[in-house]
C-alpha cells in the first residue's frame, strides 16, 4: 500500500516539508561518504529556509498545548486506555519542556557560525562547493567519516526539539481521523465537505494498481483525479474505477 497526504493549509504543507527534510537528513547523516554528508549539512540549510517563520515555534507550543487539554479531559472516560493516556500525556510534557528550553531562533547557531555560512552561500550555487571554492570544507570531507558525523550531529543539535514536537503533532494529527473505503468511479471521485475544517488528507491505495491522485480540496469541495503513467512517465487520466482508503484528519 502506498499513502499520499494532501495538507489543506499552509501550516501543515510547511510541517510535512520540515518532516520530509528531516526523514532525508536522518538517512544520509548516518551514511559514511562525505558527499552524503555534504547532502546531510545541505539538508540542514533547507531546514533553516523552511523553517525560518517565527512563528513556527510558538505555534507547535500551542498545538502541544491544546491537545494535552484536549487529552486530560478524557480521563474521567472509562473507555479510554489510562496507561495510553498517560504515556500520551508525558510525551506532550516532554517534548514541550524541551522545545521551550530551546533558546534564540530555530537553527541561530548555524547562522553564527561564519564557517557553515561561507558554505551555505557556495552550495547555493551550482557545483559552487568544489575543492577550489572551499578548500577549508574539501579538508573538512577528508575527515574521519565519524568525526564528520560528530560535528554535523552538533550542529543539528539545537533544531532537535523543533523536529520533535513536530513530529508528535504530525503523528497526533494521523492518528485523528479513521479510514473509509471509497472508489473512484471511471478514476475520479469527489465529495462536498459542507464547510467543515480538516488539516489533512491521508489517501491510500495498492501500489500495484499504478494509479496516481491528483488532489484539490478546499473547506468546501475534495476532488480527486487518478491518472497513470506511460512510458515517458507523463500523467495520463486513468479511466478505470479505483478503490482506495480516504481519512480526513483534524484536531
């Protein structure tokens, strides 16, 4: 099976870009070539630009915040998993302790430090990073790959609350919504939300089938248009019916 996500406002596409910049650096930052260490330090400068909005901390306090409220008013539920409830509620304790420990703006280190700056403003540059531009940083890849990891582990350190709170809230906000199945009649499938807010569509459907959702949705309207893939790998309107699995996710 193979899920896509589909954020209805600005603050969750922003939150899925961080985690997809996150899921990357974890992967090359624990490989041992420099160039996949050079793509881990890169990662981190995308980080920086994403999450440069001031705001963003602020607003993942709140979110932290209104669900552990959200949360505490089940306990006096008998059907609710106390032992869950509690895990769930000392995690949102956790990770909102750290994050608000984290001091100055997201990634200020990083922008301090003249040296990681030099090389953020090469890298922006096509092949602007070779040994002739940046002979201190070509020396810096000649490293022992876990000193290497080391040093860009350290550098990573301060944006670690930031991504752990977000990765709770993305994980509270899947876990929101229940799947339904659906299908797609002749590869297009529509539904009128009648006004009501979601955060997030979760779509999910067998890969083998070789359907690919093309996904509009406002507070009003969802629309959903399968197509395929040829060999030259241009969408093409799929005119199949399709089932898949629809979960809308909301606070």
């Amino acid at each position: 099976m193979i899920v896509y996500e589909y954020p209805f406002n600005e603050r969750i596409r922003t939150l899925l870009r961080l985690e997809d910049l996150y899921e990357k650096f974890k992967f090359f930052v624990h490989q041992e070539h420099a160039m996949q260490h050079h793509v881990a330090l890169s990662t981190i400068f995308d980080m920086l630009e994403v999450a440069g909005r001031a705001d963003l901390k602020s607003d993942l306090l709140q979110e932290l915040e209104r669900q552990k409220q959200s949360l505490l008013s089940y306990r006096s539920n008998p059907n609710v998993a106390a032992e869950m409830l509690d895990a769930v509620l000392g995690e949102l304790e956790t990770v909102s302790a750290s994050l608000v420990g984290a001091q100055g703006k997201t990634g200020q280190n990083v922008r301090d430090n003249e040296w990681l700056m030099s090389i953020r403003g090469r890298t922006i540059i096509p092949g602007g990073a070779c040994e002739f531009d940046l002979p201190s940083y070509y020396a810096w890849q000649k490293r022992p790959a876990q000193q290497r990891y080391n040093d860009i582990i350290a550098w990573f350190a301060p944006l670690a609350p930031l991504f752990d709170a977000l990765a709770l809230v993305l994980r509270l906000l899947r876990d929101s919504g229940g799947p339904v199945k659906m299908i797609a009649i002749s590869g297009s499938y529509q539904q009128m939300l009648q006004g009501k807010v979601y955060q997030m569509l979760r779509l999910t459907l067998d890969e083998t089938q070789g359907a690919i959702p093309e996904i509009s949705a406002n507070k009003y309207m969802l629309w959903v248009r399968f197509t395929s893939q040829g060999g030259d790998l241009k969408p093409k309107p799929l005119e199949d019916d399709v089932p898949f699995e629809l979960t809308l996710c909301n606070f």
